[in-house]
C-alpha cells in the first residue's frame, strides 16, 4: 500500500528532520511494561485497558528490555501467521489453554530501540525507513527508560506547514474485506501484508474498517470467551468481522490539506481515514503516510 506518488526514499539530511531536539523531548517516559512470565490473555488485557498498540517487555527487576509485544503479535498469534501454531499444534486450538502461556512466546524479540541520547532523526529513519510503528528507548545497560511511537512524531511534525493533500500521500491500492468474511481471513491478511487494517466495503460501500487493535481488544475484553462453546478458536474466529466493527468513522477527501488531516487523527486518536470521492472509496491514509509526508517537506 504506498502513496499515489511514490517519490522514493526520503532523504532526511535536506529535510525538516535536521532540526535538534533528543527524542526523549517528546516521547513517552512513563511507560507501562510485563514481564516476559506474564500471560498472554493479561498482558492483552493490559494493552486493551490502556489503549496501548504495544507493550513493551522487560526483566521484572532489572527493567532491562527483552522484546515488545504489538497487536500485529497478537493476532498473527489469532490465526494469522506463525505464532497461531502454539494454539493449533501446542493446545490443539484450545484458546483459554493458550492465552495462558507467557507472552515471551509471542511477543518480538530483540527489537528495534533508540538509546536515550538518540535525536528526533534518528527515530524518523526506523519509523519511515523500516515502517515501525513504535521504538522503545533504552539506556547503556539495556534498561527500558521510554518509547517513541508514530502518533508522538505526527504530533510534533502536523505543527509543520506542507502543502501537501491527502491524494499526494493515501495509500490508493488497496486490500478490503467484505463485512460477512471471517474474522480468521482478516487476521491472516494483515499479518501476510503487514496492515493494522482493513477496509470493510460491500457492493462499492464503505461499511467501516476492521483494525489489528479491534481483534486485539475481542481477546483481551474477553468478549471472545462468552462466544466459546466448544473451547476451540476455529468458532470465535470464524464470525464475521461486522461483529467487531465499532465507533464512529471518521472520513477524509483526497483535496484536504495533510496538516488538516494530522489534526484530525490526532484529534479523534484514530490511526487511519479512509478517502472518500464522490460517495466511494478510493484511498487511505494512515499516521504513517502523514509521518513520510511531513518528513519529505
């Protein structure tokens, strides 16, 4: 999913990102961690309660970092990839037998992170050049002293004026979903292609859009586990996704300015909108579209 006009790699030297300023400045300092014995179902539950994308995970008393667990972990973990083996082949499918193992078996190891004295560049290379989300900042001993995500360099950079619009920067080729598909089909989508969403479009009309976070918060509110009757996943993941589609949606035009966009998910703490041009669909554009964006100018 790239940009109407994909103007190739950003060249950060000759870019607003010049500017000083320690990425500590505007990250986020008191940051909420588990312990890798800690239980899937509670740290899912804890990034559910918290609104959190990604939780980090340290030693519980040394605080040193030792992986990240993100809502990509946890539904490749539902049925999208990989990590579903430990429910399919270690329990059988059962999933309250599996939600019950440490999150050290889902969760990324060793993952990208800035040392504290890193500069807001330096976090915009990982971002933008590796399309990560969020980067956990450690000091020299390894021990976990914040995080830095997407949002928080969206904020300091949507103050900047572009005079970009949305249709310069949407994601115009996209994947959907059609609102009676499994929810196992989403899952497994955005794990293979690396997307925290899915347009929900039926008949040429935008229904709503099924997030990695909305999955996430099925398993971690538990919801998932009223709808058990047989104990195996096949059954929850088997309901369509309009069952998990919630809130309002929120849309954008392909002629509003980026800084009015920027504003918006910030406003709406929303991480993408979904472009609509004379009643359809015809892009999307996320915090990491505007992030490239703003960088660019």
């Amino acid at each position: 999913m790239q940009g109407k006009f994909d103007r190739g790699p950003v060249e950060f030297k000759s870019h607003i990102v010049q500017k000083e300023g320690e990425v500590l400045a505007f990250a986020t300092r008191d940051v909420i961690s588990v312990p890798p014995t800690q239980s899937i179902i509670s740290a899912v539950a804890t990034m559910t309660e918290c609104g959190f994308r990604r939780l980090p995970v340290t030693d519980a008393g040394t605080k040193k970092l030792q992986g990240i667990v993100t809502s990509g972990d946890v539904i490749n973990f539902m049925g999208g990839g990989d990590k579903y083996q430990l429910v399919r082949v270690r329990h059988q499918g059962n999933l309250s037998a599996a939600v019950n193992e440490n999150v050290r078996t889902i969760m990324t190891a060793k993952p990208e992170t800035l040392p504290c004295d890193a500069h807001i560049i330096d976090a915009l290379k990982i971002i933008v050049g590796k399309k990560i989300g969020g980067l956990p900042i450690v000091d020299d001993n390894g021990v976990l002293a914040g995080i830095v995500t997407e949002r928080d360099v969206l904020r300091m950079l949507a103050a900047e004026h572009s005079p970009l619009f949305v249709e310069n920067v949407m994601s115009s080729s996209l994947r959907v979903t059609a609102p009676d598909s499994p929810i196992a089909a989403a899952t497994r989508d955005m794990t293979k292609f690396r997307f925290r969403r899915l347009p929900v479009v039926s008949n040429d009309v935008l229904f709503g859009i099924i997030t990695a976070t909305d999955i996430m918060r099925y398993l971690g509110s538990r919801e998932v586990f009223a709808r058990l009757t047989t104990g195996n996943i096949a059954e929850v993941m088997a309901l369509p996704v309009r069952t998990l589609m919630a809130g309002d949606l929120f849309t954008t035009t392909p002629g509003t300015p980026v800084n009015e966009a920027a504003l918006e998910m910030l406003k709406k703490n929303i991480g993408a909108l979904p472009v609509i041009e004379n009643s359809h669909l015809v892009g999307l554009v996320t915090e990491f579209d505007l992030v490239r964006a703003f960088s660019e100018e």
